[in-house]
C-alpha cells in the first residue's frame, strides 16, 4: 500500500496516482459514523460480489490527544457551486500537481511506452522467500518441533523451518526444507537469542508461527544418542530417587533466561509484522492516546478544467466522543464538464506492509451521500487502483465492513452539488472474524507452582523442585508466556505435562490453572500445535494437556488399527479466557 485517495464523485472518474485516496460529493452534514473494511488479500482475487456486514466488536473511542498536523488548505470565504462554464484557475492546477511531486515527466512516459512495446508481458523474477501463507516452526529439530514440521508437511501447507544448525536440519527434516537464516553460516541459520541472525527478510510470507524452541536440559554426566538417562530421570516421582541416580541435571548451552524470555522477546518482535495483531494497525487517526497522521491534499477536478473544490482539515473537537477527527470537505460543481473532489495522500515514504490482515477499517461520519476508496499498491503514476464505493448512512454513528475495493462504473445515485463535508475519523487494517491463532507456543506445565504457597513439592516434577538450581527455568518460561500474551498477536500457549516418545492417541486431558501433572507423547502435542493453528476456540487460551493413562504404564498402539483421529475442537471449547494458573498467585496474600 503506497497512497491513498478518498472521492466523492458524480461521473466516473479517472484513477489518480495516490495510496489512500477518498472522494466524493454531498450536501448537508450528517450524523452517523461508518466503518468499511476492505480485505487487501482479495484486492486482485476474481470475487463476484462485496461483503457487507455490521462490526458487532465496535467499541466506542476515547479521543484524548490533538494533532499538530494543519490542514493542507483552509477555506475562509463562501464557495458556491455553479453550472455552465467558468474561469479555470491554472495556478490551483499547478499547485496540485506540484504538492504531489509533479506530472509524470516526458522521458519517463517515454520508457514507459518503450517498456510496454518490448517486453507487453514482462515477468518478474521470483524469489523464494516471497511465497504466502507459510508456517513458521521455530525448533524444528526438537522433539515436538520435528514432528510439526512433518505433520504440516503431509498436510501439504507451506513450512518454513528456524534452527540454529543447518546440517543437523538437513539431515533431519530432508534437503527440501525451507530454511530461514543466514545460510553463508552453516553453524547459525537462526538463533532467537541473536537478534541479529533474523533478518526481517526471513519472515516474508509467513503468516503463522509454532514455537518449540527449549531451552536445553541435559545429565551433567551427558547421556546416550536415545537419551536414556534423560528420559529416566524425567519420569522420577521422588527428589531422594532423582539425586540417588547421579545424573544430576544442568541446562545445556544458552541460560533459560536468554531462551525462554529474551529469545521469546526477539522472536516475537521478528515476526509480528508478518502475522500481525488483533487490534490491527493504525493507518490514520485518533484513537484514544493512538495517533497516525498522513499528508492529505487535494486533488480535484481542476486537474480536468473543473472548479470543484476541496480540503482537509483536523476539527479538534468534532470526533465521536468530543476529540480530534479528520474533516474532508469541500464544494463540488459540475461547471466545466467537472463534478469530482477527492483528498489523497502524498506517496508514502515505505509501503505499509498489510498481507498480515484481512482489510482496511474506516471510521467515519456519514451524511446519506455515495464516496469512493481508492488504495493503490505502488508509488508508479500508471499503477493500478483498488476501488471501493460505499454509501454512508445519515442520522447516527455506525460500523460497516467491506471485504473488496469494487466500482461498477455508474453514476453516483446521490450526487448532490454544494458544500459537504466527512469526518474520518481512522483508517486501519483489521482480522476479520472468526480469528484463529497466529503463534501458537509449546510451554510447560508447572510454569507458575515454583511460588504457590502450601504446594507440596514432593508430588511435583523435578523442574517445579529444582527451578533455582536449573536457572529459573520456570520463572522465565512464564515471563516468556506473558510476552507473547501482551504482544497483541491472537496466540495459543500448550503446556505439556511430562513428554514421552509413546505414540499418540491416548484419551486426553486439558486443564487450566496449571494444576494437573502426568505425561503426554510429543506427537499428540505436535498434533494438537497445528490443530491449534486453524481452532478459533484455541485462540487466546493457555491450558494444561496430560493423557488418562499413568506414568507406570506404558501406552502402546496397533499399527494395524489405530486409534481415529482426534477432533481437537472438542477439547478447545472447553476452554475459558484469561485462566493461566497466576490468579493463585495474585490472590495469595503478601509475605510480611
């Protein structure tokens, strides 16, 4: 997204070289505010009719700040629309085209058409960090993170791979993967504790997340290739049998502090913008303390010989709840074969990066008359326009969403010559419902019993025991936990109980408050990561996960009947908002 343009219009109008454009016509002032929201990712798809539906998750906004941005043109003096022919002001004309960086020069249009003669169908080179809709894994050589990848794999979905060792992915994930990193290094690929190994490249196209990543946790004595020590020492139930064995555990490499909480905080931030946030992101407006300015101008048909007239101003007290808004008003005529005004903005210095949401959201004030969206996706005068009429509604404020910028070519049907004027309010883009999680984060069980008081430790795994001595292991997988729900991004956080290599299939079950304790096979995890991804039950929601049977017994499967597939969204709508586990810990009283 480069430019935008906002028309209010009676004939149809020529494409003007803009991001966010608006134009339009009207006559007396309204009182209803409207939300549009335009889906970029259908911007050039073939759908055959526009989506239209009220914004049921519309909150009222507080507007507490006032912009120092001044209006592009003030009018002082009374316009008034006439038809027939009148003067045509050239330095008005000279203006407009200079405030947008000028014409298109000769020379320019020149290799254009030289362009277009030679090569009528050029291609463009593709790159293959450009692909969409790819799952990123991050741990993928580890235990529950290798069997995502292959789960993803056989369901035939996009897979992008970060691990720190080339080699070892290669060799363990096959010579087919897509690996992020810098692959000059065959040591580091991509270290989430190293910021600068994540180059914003490396997430292009990604648009879901699953972290496995771990910090390391080994027998200081090491340990066999099948890690037998390890997994004995896992399941140990008493502190007396665990240190008896010898093998006392230590964290292998980065602390758990690098890992669990610096790392998550790098990772997040590398992928944020590819897979975005609920909220959306601010393209223009005033929202509560949120404030996006952008460079609005006038672009009329004076550039046609016409003598309508237009501006935007910021009225500071004229938003919805008494704050500042955007004001696009103006006087349109039809005098001199004209009858468009319109706004746009400068081009703008980077493109707005939107593939991570479903469209663009405007809030806005409407007057019963037709306006037009334009949005173009490059700064070239000759680029294509993405367009979108809507009709706004007198009376009220309100919120309407469409999913596609579409114009039909017809005369606007409440054109009315005269003075009008719009509030706008905001522009942002949005995720549409229902939304599914976006990053979805293999934690731990445990996470925050270390400080429950009146715990009875001996009942409790060896890192819940031993969560100083591992480096507070738990304390910043929780802190971790709280980054990623902070962060905006719809998530879902899976805490295993003790992880074992038995297959999956075993009944199931999940838990919240992080109580439970038991064990669970990695596949069944891996399994209910992906399902995760498309659930909107999932979304927003951290529990617990154990299978029914006991540690003592080990659970077995018969190749030659399988237990069937598991429908993971009967589990997911069990699960409740805002339950981690810390509601003991903040209602427990302080030590004096």
């Amino acid at each position: 997204m480069d430019c935008c343009c906002f028309c209010y219009t009676n004939p149809p109008t020529f494409p003007s070289p803009t991001l966010l454009s608006f134009r339009g016509n009207a006559s007396s002032v309204g009182r209803r505010l409207c939300r549009k929201k335009i889906r970029p990712g259908q911007l050039s798809s073939n759908h055959s009719k526009p989506f239209l539906q009220h914004n049921d998750r519309f909150q009222h906004l507080v507007y507490q700040q006032y912009s120092s941005f001044q209006p592009v043109r003030t009018y002082k003096r009374t316009i008034t629309a006439q038809a027939g022919n009148q003067g045509w002001d050239l330095g008005r004309f000279f203006r407009t085209l200079y405030f947008f960086n000028g014409p298109p020069s000769p020379a320019k249009f020149i290799e254009f058409v030289v362009g277009k003669l030679s090569n009528p169908s050029p291609s463009e080179p593709v790159n293959a960090m450009d692909s969409s809709g790819i799952v990123l894994v991050a741990g993928a050589t580890g235990g529950v993170g290798r069997r995502v990848v292959n789960i993803l794999r056989n369901k035939g979905l996009p897979v992008r791979v970060l691990v720190r060792n080339k080699d070892k992915a290669r060799s363990m994930l096959g010579p087919d993967i897509d690996l992020v990193g810098n692959l000059t290094n065959f040591q580091v690929v991509g270290d989430i504790t190293k910021d600068s190994t994540l180059a914003p490249e490396y997430f292009k196209g990604v648009k879901k997340v699953i972290n496995a990543v771990s910090v390391i946790v080994g027998p200081k004595e090491g340990d066999t290739p099948d890690r037998a020590k390890y997994s004995q020492v896992r399941f140990c139930k008493l502190i007396t049998r665990y240190l008896s064995l010898g093998w006392i555990r230590q964290i292998k490499g980065d602390s758990p502090e690098m890992v669990e909480y610096i790392g998550m905080k790098i990772l997040i931030n590398a992928v944020k913008a590819s897979v975005g946030v609920r909220s959306g992101k601010l393209i223009y407006g005033y929202e509560g303390n949120s404030v996006k300015e952008l460079a609005w101008g006038a672009l009329d048909d004076i550039v046609m010989g016409g003598v309508s007239e237009s501006s935007f101003q910021v009225d500071p007290t004229g938003g919805e709840n008494g704050g500042p808004t955007g004001l696009f008003k103006g006087v349109v005529s039809t005098a001199n074969n004209g009858g468009f005004t319109s706004i746009r903005t400068r081009n703008f210095p980077v493109s707005e990066d939107l593939s991570a949401y479903d469209g663009l959201e405007l809030r806005l004030k409407g007057d019963g008359r037709r306006y037009k969206l334009i949005v173009r996706m490059s700064s070239d005068w000759d680029t294509i326009g993405y367009t979108l009429s809507f009709d706004t509604v007198e009376g009220q404020w309100q919120s309407l969403m469409f999913s596609k910028f579409e114009y039909d070519g017809k005369l606007n049907p409440t054109f009315v010559e005269g003075a009008f004027q719009l509030p706008v309010s905001s522009i942002r883009s949005y995720i549409k419902d229902p939304i599914t999680p976006r990053f979805v984060h293999v934690g731990s069980a445990g996470v925050t019993r270390t400080e429950r008081p009146g715990l009875d430790l001996s009942k409790q795994p060896p890192a819940v025991r031993l969560n100083k001595e591992l480096g507070f292991i738990l304390t910043f997988k929780l802190k971790g936990e709280d980054l990623i729900r902070e962060s905006g991004i719809p998530y879902t956080i899976v805490r295993p109980c003790a992880l074992t290599e038995e297959p999956a299939g075993a009944d199931l079950i999940f838990d919240q408050g992080d109580n439970i304790t038991g064990k669970i096979s990695r596949e069944e995890v891996a399994r209910i990561c992906v399902a995760a991804l498309e659930s909107p039950y999932a979304c927003d929601k951290t529990f617990e996960v154990k299978s029914v049977v006991p540690f003592s017994d080990p659970f077995t499967v018969d190749p030659e009947n399988p237990p069937p597939e598991k429908d993971y969204d009967v589990y997911f709508k069990t699960l409740k908002d805002g339950i981690t586990g810390k509601e003991v810990l903040e209602r427990s009283p302080a030590a004096v």
